[in-house]
C-alpha cells in the first residue's frame, strides 16, 4: 500500500494500489481509481505514482 498526496497544498491522499488509470489531458493530470471515481492530481503527484508503479512493476 502506497499513499500520495494528491494535491501539493491539501492533506487528500490516494492509495496508488487501487489507481486503474493516470493521464493527462490540457495540462491537468488526472488519475481514476477502481470504484470510477476521477481525481485532478498535482504533476507531482503524477511523478510519484508512475515511479511508484515502476518499482512494483520490477
């Protein structure tokens, strides 16, 4: 279980096991989890889920 915060200046955290997909669209970064709920996510954000799904890919 992973959690990222999912905007730099709020306390909303996301656990990245139960992302189904990232992208970005407009210059706004968005992720959707299992349930279908979509989330607007910080760049930073983005980063730490994809090196997150990089280190559990290996």
């Amino acid at each position: 279980m992973k959690l990222i915060r999912i905007i730099d200046d709020a306390n909303n955290y996301i656990n990245a096991d139960f992302l189904v997909r990232v992208w970005r669209e407009d210059n706004k970064q968005y992720c959707q989890l299992v349930t279908g709920t979509t989330y607007q996510i910080s760049k930073n954000a983005l980063i730490k889920i994809l090196e997150y799904d990089k280190e559990t890919s290996k």
